[in-house]
C-alpha cells in the first residue's frame, strides 16, 4: 500500500551512488508499474498471428530506493500514474515533497541487485525491456463474485437423471461422521472467486513501441482493462535463457533517455 510506504523515506543525502555499472548473469533490474490496455494480434515474421496483450507505461518513475547499509536490503520504489495534490493523503505529500519527486497514484516496491539501484526520480520507459526477452507480469484477477463449487472448483456436479431434487449443482458431503465432527480446513467449498494476485510467468515481449511507451507480450494477463499491473524480468531465467543474444547485454540499469 502507498501509505506504508510513504513513511520509510531515503532522504537524498543518504541515496546510494549511482555509478554505470556492467551487467552480469546474476544482476536483478528493477519492475516497472503498467496499466492493462487490452488485447490485440500481430503477425510475426512467419506470418503466424501471435495474441498479445497491451502494456502502457504512464509517467513511471523512481519515488525512493531502499540500501543495504539503512534498510538491510536493496530495492527500489516505482511510482506510476501523475496523481493530483488533492486526491493525496498527508504522509504522501510530505514523502514526494522531502524527496523532490512528484505525486504518483500506484506505488509499488522491487527488490533489485546493488549493481542495479538506480537514483530517485530516473524516469523509466518501454525501452527498459527488449523484444524477445521473457517477463513475469503480476496483476489481481478479476473478481466473480460468490461462486459455486462447479465454478470455482471445476467440480462435475450431482446427477442429472430422475430421483435428484434441486441439488444438480450442490457440493455433496463436506465432512464424516461423529469423528472427526468438523470439515477439514482448505476443504473445497463455495465462496469467494477471483480478485487475488495472480502472477503469469515467462511471457514473451513480442514488440516495443518506445514512442507510445508500449510494451506487446505474447499471450494474456490478469486483471481487467486499464487496471495496473507489475512487469519484470522472468526470475526463473537467466542470461541467454532470458533475453536475446543479440540484446546481450539489456539496457542496464535501466535504458538511458
């Protein structure tokens, strides 16, 4: 949430040197906040129509940076979407205004190497990825509402044939008998369906548009449309696994304006 966050401040006396540092198989680059356009097609030099989903990149920037040597560990906090003075709490106000960076709405915190920390306000852009590489893209699912058990579990039902009475789509037994006198918790059972974070792993970034800050991945993404949405570098890849060799190696620590 914004409002945790807005009370752990780096001041900029205590930021990190930024130097240029060269990347290596082991460095993390940090995530950046999208919102969900929606989805499309493109071709693909085979001629082969690829379903891909629609990334936009508003206004992202750095808002603060988390140090070894203050926090015990190295991350970096992004900001996306220019948020107006009014719609903002106080803690909000008083943590952009000591950093001097401006209000954002979605604020969001990636853990990174500390070859690849970055200085507060660097804008980041499309271009922080390549076209090829592999991404991890996170995002709340879309909430369904209170659901049955042959929707949210994929269970097959009751009989539909004569002698069953208004229970077709009924659970059936959920416990036993006088033992153990209880239903087991994690039991599969109606209720709440959607509306948590789901991450899709290795998606492919199929084309960048650097002009529109557009990013094109292969395949689908949770959420809704125009709803924010975390990208990353695939954490299960590494080195040519994870981008192309001719994009070896990537823009590092993020890609210069």
């Amino acid at each position: 949430m914004p409002l945790v966050s807005a009370f752990h401040t780096t001041s900029a006396s205590t930021q990190a040197a930024v130097t240029t540092p060269s990347w290596t198989v082991n460095s993390i680059r940090t995530g950046l906040i999208a919102r969900k356009k929606g989805m499309t097609s493109v071709w693909d030099e085979e001629g082969s129509r690829q379903p891909v989903t629609v990334l936009q990149f508003e206004n992202v920037i750095v808002t603060d940076i988390r140090t070894q040597e203050k926090h015990g560990y190295s991350a970096v906090q992004i900001g996306s979407t220019i948020l107006k003075e009014k719609h903002a709490s106080k803690p909000m106000r008083v943590h952009s205004e000591k950093l001097g960076v401006g209000l954002r709405e979605k604020i969001v915190e990636f853990k990174v190497s500390e070859d690849a920390m970055l200085s507060v306000g660097t804008e980041l852009t499309a271009s922080h990825f390549v076209p090829g590489q592999y991404v991890d893209v996170s995002a709340p699912s879309i909430g369904k509402g209170f659901a049955g058990v042959m929707k949210r579990w994929n269970f097959k039902g009751m009989p539909a044939s004569h002698g069953v009475s208004l229970t077709h789509r009924s659970a059936g037994s959920t416990g036993q008998r006088k033992w153990p006198s209880k239903v087991f918790k994690g039991k599969k059972m109606a209720g709440r369906l959607g509306g948590n974070s789901v991450t899709v792993q290795n998606l492919q970034v199929v084309k960048i548009d650097s002009e529109q800050n557009l990013v094109f991945v292969k395949g689908s993404v949770p959420g809704f449309d125009d709803q924010f949405v975390k990208i990353k570098d695939a954490v299960k890849l590494r080195g040519e696994k994870l981008f192309p060799k001719e994009s070896i190696p990537p823009p590092f620590p993020t890609a210069n304006k």
